[in-house]
C-alpha cells in the first residue's frame, strides 16, 4: 500500500470490500513505540450491524491489518475486521 498522510483520512467512509458502507473514519491509533498504525477508530452507520466488532461506546475499532485500499473510501475486509 502506498503512504497516505493521516490529515487525508480525516471524514472518509469507511466500506468493505464486498460494498457494505460500514461507517465514517473519526481518528487513528497508532503505537507510539513503533510508529506503526494500529486500529481505525470509526463512527458506524445507523444502518450497520456492529455484532462482534471491538466497540467503546459509539466508537467501533477496525484493526489496520484489516485495509485493502485507501482512495475515495477506506476499504476494508469485513471478516478481518471483526476481533
């Protein structure tokens, strides 16, 4: 995948790879030892199912491992989401 600055994620959606909108990107975590991106933190939309994904409150966490691609929407494996 090629290098994406953080500030061009900022309110992207967030869909999976096989066309479900799953939510909107609100933030990134990232671990401060490595440097590397860790989780996604994202809104979900009213209308997703949020069974079985890592959730704190109305924030749900998409692990980075999961992203397929980053150009109009971030895309992500659905089933690699879920922890």
């Amino acid at each position: 995948m090629k290098k994406t600055y953080s500030r061009s994620l900022s309110k992207k959606k967030v869909m999976s790879t096989d066309g479900m909108v799953i939510g909107q990107i609100k933030n990134i975590m990232v671990d401060l030892d490595t440097g590397l991106v860790v989780d996604l933190v994202v809104k979900p939309d009213q209308t997703f199912d949020t069974a079985g994904y890592s959730m704190d409150g109305e924030r749900m966490f998409i692990p980075f491992e999961a992203v397929k691609d980053i150009k109009d929407y971030i895309v992500v494996d659905r089933y690699l989401s879920k922890k």
